[in-house]
C-alpha cells in the first residue's frame, strides 16, 4: 500500500474569551459604532483573535488533529479565560 | 553586603524592570542578586525574581511565549523545593502561563495601559514576600500594564478563597476593595495571589519602582516589605 502524498491545507484556530470573561473591545464597538450607526438589531460583537496556519498532511482529519493537539499542548488558548475553534479552509484559504 | 543571600533576576528578551529590581535587591536591601538570561542555568540563588516588561513582546498574550523558556523549568523546580519565586508584572503573567499560579491575565477593562499609583491591601502575612506585613496593611505601589485583568473561573475563585490565596487587593484610601479603586476590571478587585505553598507569588503591581521614598509622590518605600519578607523567608530557610 502507498502512503498517500501529503496535501496542503490552511487551518484557522480562532479564540475568543468565554461567555463569563467580558470582552470590553466588543462592548465598545458594539456601544460606540454599531449601535450608535444605527445597526441596533445587533446584539452583541464578540472580538477575538486568528492564528491562519499553512499546513502539510495526509487528510483534513490529520491537519484538524494536529493543529487541535498543538493548540493544547502549547496553550495557544488560556483554558481559564478563552475558548477556541478550529477550522480546516481549503487550499486558496476560503471556506 | 549580605553574601549569604543571593536572588537571581531572570531576564527575557523584552524584560524591562530587571534591572531596576537588581539595584533595588543589591542597594536598598543589600542583598546579592545577579542576572539570569532566560537560556542560562539558574544556579546557587536562594530566590527567583520574574521582573516586568514585555517579554517576546506580549505575541499572542502577554507572558505565554517566555512560558515556554529553559528557565521555566528550573523554576518550576525551584519552586518545588520551596524556594520563594515573585512574578512582578509581567512575570505574574508568565508564572500564569506556565501553570505555576492559577487563572488568566486579560486585556484591562478600559482597553488603556494603565501606569498609575495604587492602594494595595495585604490579605495575609503568611507568604514569602508579606511576612514582615501584617494582615490588612496598605500599600502605595505603581502599575503599569495593558494586561492585567485577574480572571478566573468559580472553580478556581472558590479554591483561591478556601486557601487563602488572594494575597493582594486593589483598594480605596480607606482600605475598601472598592469598583472606583479597581484600575483594571480584575476579578474582585484581585492584584495578587500566591500557590498552595506560598512561596510562589505573582502581583501586577511594582514593588521594586516602589521601595524608596525619593520614588514615591506619596514619600513611601512599601516595595521593600515584599524584598524584606522574601530576605527573611530565605533566611530562615538558610538558618
């Protein structure tokens, strides 16, 4: 059997604090911008943060289990405070 | 000079108040203390100094890259066999990320840097760096950070009451943990906690641009109790 050739893949970890943990940078884009502009059918912004990664493996399984164990063991995220996704893009780095 | 006492002052890249605390370990207390880069053995020092700044430039939070330094796990070490480590700052943040003390550091509520006198008030006297303090004594130190919202979930809140180890708390003039005298948004107005042990202690205050009078707006020199409580807790360690 052949293993198969690595492919490239593009991985986003995207972390935001938790329900509990108050995002001021939201509240005030929210209080001051959106809401103050008119859009107040929005009812809350959240900001956070992206890490876009470029990655080779063998499947979009091995990419997404990498980058979710590499996430752990570094502690890209703070367990206490944030919670994080992880999202596989396709090559062009699109949904 | 107190040659019998010797604290390292580790130094990563971007540290900034490591040699303020050097001068203030070796001029105002008189004890020996010596620099450490963060990729050298910490060897023969009887305590651990992790000074403020902004080490690897606070990329992706503040603290978690230097966690990750060689030094760590001798501190990890050290800490262990009870030898009394202060995080100041940014070193309260990398003893967080490194799992030495429990919690996060977040962004301050108002989203500012902030750099401004404060009132401390020192819940308990029993740590390595308040022991010659008494429980409920105020201190005038100054902050300056842009990440020091203190978080932490229930569980974690509740096992910091249980064991007494909230250490240090933002107050008002009259003592009170008052919301107007919380300058960044920490959880219950906390500015410093220590480990189950109490010789693990991380502030975000700055003790050591705080222990001579000449520094002080308000003519006080409280830092030097914290250098003074860690001399005293490696002395009777020595005895």
């Amino acid at each position: 059997m052949r293993d198969k050739l690595p492919q490239k893949y593009t991985v986003e970890i995207i972390i935001e604090n938790k329900p509990a943990a108050r995002d001021p940078e939201g509240e005030t884009v929210m209080r001051d911008l959106v809401h103050k502009s008119g859009y107040t059918n929005i009812k809350s912004v959240r900001t956070g943060k992206i890490l876009r990664l470029n990655l080779e493996a063998s499947s979009e399984a091995e990419a997404k289990d990498t980058v979710i164990r590499m996430v752990n063991e570094l502690r890209i995220y703070n367990p206490v405070a944030h919670i994080y996704r992880v999202e596989i893009k396709d090559k062009r780095g699109e949904s | 000079m107190n040659t019998e006492i010797k604290i390292g002052v580790v130094r990563f890249p971007g540290s900034n108040c490591d040699l303020d605390t050097v001068y203030v370990l070796r001029d105002v207390l008189g004890v020996s203390a010596d620099l450490v880069w963060h990729k050298d053995k910490l060897e023969g020092f009887g305590g651990i100094v992790l000074p403020g700044g902004f080490a690897y430039g606070d990329a992706l939070r503040a603290g978690i890259i230097a966690a990750y330094s060689p030094v760590i796990q001798e501190v990890k070490t050290l800490a262990r066999e009870g030898v009394p480590v202060a995080g100041i700052c940014n070193g309260f943040q990398v003893l967080i990320e490194a799992g030495l003390l429990p919690g996060a550091l977040l962004p301050n509520d108002g989203l500012k840097f902030i750099c401004k006198w404060v009132n401390l008030r020192v819940e308990h006297s029993d740590t390595a760096f308040t022991n010659v303090e008494k429980k409920g004594g105020l201190w005038k130190l100054p902050i300056a950070h842009g990440e020091g919202r203190y978080f932490a979930d229930k569980t974690i809140l509740k096992e910091l009451h249980e064991n007494n180890q909230i250490v240090f708390l933002y107050v008002n003039d009259e003592g009170e943990p008052t919301e107007d005298a919380n300058p960044n948004g920490s959880l219950e107005s906390i500015a410093g906690i220590c480990n189950l042990e109490r010789n693990v202690l991380g502030l975000m205050p700055h003790p050591e641009r705080g222990s001579e009078k000449t520094l002080s707006p308000y003519r006080t020199d409280h830092g030097k109790r914290f250098f003074q409580s860690m001399i005293e807790y490696i002395r009777k360690g020595v005895a």
